[in-house]
C-alpha cells in the first residue's frame, strides 16, 4: 500500500519530466525539420525559430488621464513572417 508521501512524490517527478519537453518551430514542420524553438509570434500564438521569426518594434501607449500616452522607447514585438507581411499591408 502505498501512502500520501509517495504519491506526492511521484507526482512531482512527473511534473518535472513535462518541463524538459521542448517545442518545436511551426514553420520547419513542412519542410520535415524539427528546429527548437526560440520564440512565439504575439500575433497567432506560432513557436518560431532564429530563422522564422521578425523582431520588430511597437509603441507602447498608455491611457491616463492627463499627460503624454506614449512611452519614449518603443517596445519589442516578435511575430512570424506571415504576421509580419500581413501587418505591413
């Protein structure tokens, strides 16, 4: 019989197992690669590699009552190309 302790502690085995699972670049699938991936497009939610993504810039806008709404640096934005392209037309 087994008790609480060891239940728990299986359980948290498990757990760390299912971290170490990587995923893998959207973009490389058709063409049969498995490439890690480094990032995900804030536009369709596509794990991307070094070669399939688009590090960009975007304002930051704020909504406050009085005052500037902009922040003076812009932020980082990374998406896939197909977002990137649909974005610039």
């Amino acid at each position: 019989m087994t008790s609480r302790h060891d239940v728990s502690s299986r359980r948290l085995v498990t757990n760390r197992q299912e971290r170490t699972k990587t995923m893998n670049c959207y973009d490389c699938l058709p063409g049969a690669t498995t490439t890690p991936a480094v990032a995900v497009c804030t536009r369709c939610g596509a794990a991307l590699c070094r070669d399939h993504l688009y590090a960009g810039t975007t304002e930051v806008h704020d909504t406050p009552g009085l005052g500037r709404a902009t922040h003076e640096v812009a932020a980082r934005r990374i998406t896939c190309r197909v977002c990137a392209g649909a974005e610039r037309t």
